[in-house]
C-alpha cells in the first residue's frame, strides 16, 4: 500500500512539476556531464532531477537568487550519481543551501596535545551528516560548465551524502549486496595507503586532498570517477572497477563529448 502511495505521488510530481523541454534541452546542451549520456539515461536522470527539485528545498543566501535553472544545475548532476541506484539514496536530509562564492567557517580542532585551537577555512562545499548540503555557486559554476578534470564540487559534497547513508562517514557507501565488503576494503585501504606513500615520497599523485581521510577519499575518487574516469582508471584500475561497481556505471564507456 505504501509502495504503491509512494509510486502515484511520484507520478503527480513528475506530471505536474515536470522540467520545461527548453530548460531540459539547455542543461544537456550546457553541462558537459550529462552531454555524451544515452537517451535511456537522459529520460531516467530528467525524472530523477525533477523529483529531487521537488523533494529539497534549495535556497540562497547573502543576497543569492536561486533561479530554476540554477537549482536544475545542481539537482541534474548530483543525479547523475544516482542514475543507476535508488532515488532514496539521497534521504534523511531537506535541505540544500548556496553561498554565492567561497564561505568561511570557524572550527574548533584539538591538537595532538589536546590543545584546542579555532581554525578558520574558506570552503567551497560542505555536508552536514543528517542535516543540510552546503555549496558555493562560483565553485558550482567553475565545475558544470567546463571540465577540470578531478573536481566537481556537487559530486564531491553529495558523494559525503551517500557515504553517510549507513550511519557513518568513512568512505563506505552501503555496498550492494553482490559487492564484498572486505573487497571493497582491501582495494580502497590499500589505495589510501598509496597515496599517503606517494605524498610522503612527493611523486606526482591525484589531489592530495584525498588523503585527508578515508571520507574524503571516497569524495575525491568519485570527482575523479565521473569528470575524469581514464585517470581514476590509469591511477588504479582496481578502485576504478570497485567504484563502477557500486555506482553500477562505466562513465569510460560514454562517448567523448
Ligand atoms: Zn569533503
């Protein structure tokens, strides 16, 4: 009964808040990402983008209009991710907000010697476990339009998202059960490691950020997964299989745009 509840409001929402053609037409058109996909994907990621416009309230703030398209932008590509998984994996969360350019926070860190200290960052994205995703517009802008191999920051803060879906951010997404958890271990923990190594060694190397922890590491592998899987793959074909795996794509198979 609840299934079926859960099918007709979806249903009423992709009829009734559907995305206009000319808007549909000017994101394939316009974001590289969804340029080379297939016409099955495109039906299936234009119902995925409108449910998830309807499902999060996506706002400003500091004087920033979010426009349809402008909230299409980001709901399109953070889709993207979920094109082959299930639309509840984005739940547990409503809210998304958007800072026109980079945002300050201010953290308290405790050293090594217990010594708390406030540190101050400028960030251009930010996920809140349960609560809202944080992104900043010139960084989403920089990232849709043309590609900077490795970086995408709605890929980024959304892949934090999935992470956090089995209660805890660790690099860990819910596997599917085909996947072998210590498969899935073993291949990613021994990837860490070797980028650790390489950074301590100062060889060429993806974005350091990955090394940060393994969360992070994840975050980064799926920028890279999506904006630049021939790297992801060169750099270790085993990570790049494992990720395929779990986010059931081949982004290497889709065409060049
Ligand atoms: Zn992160």
């Amino acid at each position: 009964m609840l299934s079926r509840l859960r099918r007709y409001r979806t249903l009423q929402t992709l009829r009734h808040h559907g995305l206009p053609d000319h808007l549909w037409r000017k994101l394939r058109k316009n974001l590289y990402l969804l340029r080379t996909l297939g016409n099955r994907e495109a039906v299936e990621l234009r119902k995925l983008t409108t449910l998830l416009l309807h499902e999060k309230a996506i706002h400003g703030v500091r004087g920033l209009e979010m426009t349809l398209e402008m909230r299409a932008v980001i709901a399109s590509q953070a889709c993207l991710m979920i094109l082959e998984l299930d639309f509840g994996s984005f739940k547990g969360w409503k809210e998304l907000i958007v800072y026109p350019g980079a945002f300050k926070v201010k953290r308290t860190v405790t050293d090594e010697y217990g010594i708390a200290h406030e540190q101050a960052s400028a960030l251009s994205g930010e996920s809140w476990q349960d609560g809202p995703l944080i992104l900043s517009w010139d960084d989403v802008e920089r990232d849709s339009y043309k590609r900077h191999p490795g970086s995408h920051v709605i890929i980024h803060e959304f892949a934090h998202k999935l992470d956090a879906l089995n209660g805890r951010v660790n690099g860990m997404p819910p596997l599917h059960p085909a996947m072998p958890i210590e498969k899935w271990s073993e291949t990613l923990g021994a990837a860490y490691e070797h980028l650790q190594q390489q950074l301590l060694r100062g060889g060429q190397s993806i974005n350091p950020y990955a090394a940060t922890s393994p969360a992070e590491f994840f975050a980064v592998l799926s920028e890279y997964f999506f904006t630049a899987p021939a790297i992801l793959k060169r750099y270790c074909d085993e990570v790049y299989k494992q990720l395929a795996a779990y986010y059931r794509q081949d982004p290497l198979s889709r065409t060049a745009p």
